[in-house]
C-alpha cells in the first residue's frame, strides 16, 4: 500500500526528471507547478508518463488539471490509487 | 576515398569539439549513420555521415576542436584497399600527427569525454544532474551507460543536480545573437496575423485522445504542425533559403521547431519531411527532437536543414509572436495561446477556441498576397482536423 508520502517522492522524482535544478523543498503546495518550475506541456507529459509507469495509474487528458498544484497531484493521486480505479 | 569533414550546423558555427567516434576504422557506414559526437555552442550533436563506405582513417582525436570543414576521417569505397598504414603501432600513435602535421597540435583530450562507453543521452543527463561517469554501474550489454544507470546513480547522490553550465548557455546566447542580427541586418521582414478558429481542431483532438492510452496521447502543437506542413504546399515561396542572392526552394519540408532549453537556451532543429507525417507520427517525431534536445543528443541533419520554422509561444501566455526569421530560412510561423473568446459567425454569438497565428516572411522570397493565402490554407485545414 502506497502511503502519500511514497507518492509524494515518486511525483518530485518524476518532477525532478524534467526540472533536475529545481529546489523542491521551496516548492509551494497550493501554486501551480508550471509557474514554479518552468515546465511547458511536453515536459508535463513526460511527468505524466513517468507517474503512469511507476504508479500504474492512467490519468485521463481530462483531470490533468487537477495535477496542476503539488498537493491537488497529491489529493488525485492518493485517491486514485485507494479507490481500485487502478488501470 | 572520400573524406568525412567537420560539418558546419548553422551559418554560425566556427569550430566544434570532437567528443567521442562511434565508429572504427575497418567498420563499414552508411549514408545517415551517426558517425561522431561533436560538442557545439548549441550542445552535443551526433554528426551523421553523408556518404557510404568503410571507414579507413579517424584523423582527430576526442577532445580536439576542429574548424569547420577539417578533415576528420576518410573513408575508402567498399572491397578498396585500405591505405597503407603511416604508422606501425597505430593503436598508441594519434594517426593525426601522421595524416596533418602542419596542423594545430592535438588538443589534451577532454577528461572522462571518451574513457566510458556510455550513450550522448547518457552522458548529457549526467553533465545535468552532476554525476560522475565513473561511479556509475553500466547495466547494458558490453557496459554502455545508459540514461536509467545514470538517473539511478543520480538518486543514491545527495548532492544537488546543476543546471546546465553558465559557459554552455553564454555560448548558445552567442550564437542566437549571431543569427538573429544577421536577420535583422539582411532580410526585409514583413508580418501577417490571422485569427482562427480552432474549436474544430481541438474537439477532434479531445475525442482522438480519449481513445488513446497515456503514452500515445498527441499535444495540440502536433496538428499544428502537421497543418503548417501542408499549408506550406500550397506556398511554396515560404519553404527554403535565401543563399547568394536568390531563393533556393526546396522540395522536402524539414520543419524546425523552436524549442527552449532550460536556463534560457533555444534551439530549433528539424522535423524531417514533416507533410509525409500523419499527426500521430508528428507528435511521435516532435515529441523524440523535445526530449533529445533537451538531453542534448540532437543530430547533425536535424540542426542544419530545417527549411522553414515553427514557434508556439502560448504556453506562456501570449497570444501573439512577432517572429525573427532563422537565416538563411525565408519564414518563421508563430501561434500563441488558445483561447476562449466570444464569436460571430453566420449572425450567431459563440464562445469558440481561438489561436492566433502569424507569418513573419522574407519579403525578397514572397509577397504578402502569398503569405496571406498560407494562413487562409492553415485556417482552412484545420477546419477538417480529420483529414490532416
């Protein structure tokens, strides 16, 4: 069972992947991620593309701006992993 | 025997720095082979070869900057004789001292720069996240250091990863400032912006997404690209260069794409015969050039013959790009951002998705009037996404 704080890491991973000079302890929860770390669309697809492989969770274009903020990721992911959508 | 020289990638380039060969002599190459790693003012490159054969001589060695159009190997034709050896233990001599002795002396090699077998990705993402190369554990076949090696060694380190190095962006900088005054200085530019209409286009997209798994899913800038391809089609004047006084039309569009590099770098290499493309295989070819541009392994093909470029600046919010042309290209085609807006169309109010796209062209290759019909075909096409 994955606690949030396993998400957490595997998010700022994926995160880390496309933004490696990043500081994410700075990160703010609540503002969204493009504006804090400079990442454009493909960057955020291959953020996308690597919680899918590690999490196995298929995020739908349609809730991706749900993962727009740290903790809005969080809250989406923590859910979709407890509630047996699981793809 | 025919000779494989220092390619020139952009009316700017000088020299380059042989980083690494990929091949060896006695090795046969084909027309389109990586053959090399040369590290440029735009980032590691791998050099493809333009000629088939066996390779007789590699004349330079790792490390060594090499003006452009220097000899760096020979090749002989397939079954030819190899040339006769100049030295009899060519393993340790560096056969350049033999094959160019009036040349500059070698340069000391770069350090770590060939001593591992490890792929220019590999390497790359290793400059970014400041991992030494030697305490990294290779788990591919023969003991290549792949990217997974590298990001796995990255992980086990607490130390920070670096951004790119300050000298590395002062040098791209350099180089966009070189090409971006000579299109200032040379070409007459004139602009042109249309308002389209994308909701179509956008829908279509939604629905085409909804059938497609996460990794298979397109980004909106790949219809537009696959549209700009074909619209170009129907203008040719726009796809080609301007070399010695007259516009050279090509036939092949080769689409480059602007693509920003973190800490404030830019390229815009190509996407080869981009019309050939269907949407799906553009958003395959764009997204493949984002991610080795942005791990610096981009090819020498992709950086020297882009015949027209592309720039999508909506991600940042504007909605309109005023472009410079890359010389000696004769057209750069901007879009911003999408947006909602209120509509009229046919007596009736809507609220629509709008893009607004703009042609900034060479004035000595075209005229307005058909530059204007290049954004009326792009509007068009992408009324009919489907048929893209």
């Amino acid at each position: 069972m994955m606690t949030r704080d396993d998400i957490r890491k595997t998010l700022i991973d994926a995160l880390a992947s496309v933004a490696p000079e990043a500081d994410f302890d700075a990160l703010k929860p609540e503002r969204p991620l493009r504006d804090q770390l400079d990442i454009d669309s493909f960057d955020f697809l291959n953020v996308i593309l690597r919680v899918h492989e590690k999490l196995s969770v298929d995020i739908p274009e349609a809730d991706y701006a749900k993962l727009a903020t740290l903790s809005g990721a969080l809250d989406y992911l923590e859910t979709r992993l407890t509630s047996g959508h699981i793809t | 025997m025919t000779e494989f020289r220092m390619p020139s990638l952009g009316a700017d380039m000088e020299a380059g720095t042989l980083v690494e060969w990929q091949i060896k002599p006695g090795q046969r190459v084909k027309r389109g082979d990586v053959v090399a790693v040369v590290e440029t003012q735009k980032g590691a490159v791998e050099v493809e070869i333009w000629d088939d054969g066996v390779v007789d001589q590699l004349l330079v060695e790792p490390g060594t900057k090499v003006p452009v159009g220097e000899v760096l190997a020979r090749l002989r034709a397939e079954g030819g004789a190899p040339a006769p050896a100049v030295v009899p233990a060519p393993t340790i001599a560096p056969p350049r001292e033999a094959a160019k002795p009036a040349a500059a002396p070698p340069r000391a090699p770069v350090p770590h720069a060939a001593r591992f077998k490890v792929s220019p990705v590999a390497r790359r993402r290793a400059e970014e996240l400041g991992v030494d190369l030697a305490l990294v554990t290779p788990s591919g076949p023969e003991g290549v250091i792949s990217m997974s090696d590298v990001e796995r060694a990255a992980q086990t380190k607490p130390a920070a990863a670096k951004p790119a190095a300050p000298d590395k962006l002062a040098a791209m900088r350099q180089a966009i400032a070189a090409a971006m005054a000579k299109s200032k200085r040379e070409i007459p530019h004139y602009y042109l912006g249309t308002t389209i209409d994308v909701s179509r286009a956008t829908d279509w997209l939604e629905r085409e997404n909804l059938k497609r798994s996460v990794t298979q899913r397109v980004l909106f800038a790949a219809v537009l690209l696959k549209a700009v391809a074909v619209a170009l089609k129907d203008v040719p004047e726009l796809n080609g260069f301007w070399v010695d006084g007259a516009f050279r039309p090509s036939q092949a569009v080769h689409l480059g794409v602007g693509i920003g590099l973190r800490g404030g770098g830019l390229v815009a290499p190509a996407i080869r015969n981009a019309d050939g493309k269907t949407v799906p295989e553009m958003m395959q070819a764009l997204s493949d050039l984002v991610n080795r541009a942005r791990g610096g392994a981009l090819r020498s093909s992709e950086l020297s013959d882009a015949t027209v470029t592309v720039t999508n600046l909506g991600e940042q919010g504007v909605e309109t790009v005023f472009g410079v042309i890359y010389p000696p290209q004769v057209a750069l085609v901007g879009f911003g951002k999408v947006v909602e807006r209120p509509w009229a169309e046919s007596g009736g109010l809507y609220v629509r998705r709008l893009i607004q796209a703009t042609l900034c062209a060479d004035h000595r290759a075209s005229v307005g009037h058909r530059g204007a019909l290049f954004l009326s075909a792009l509007d068009r096409l992408l009324q009919e996404p489907e048929k893209l």
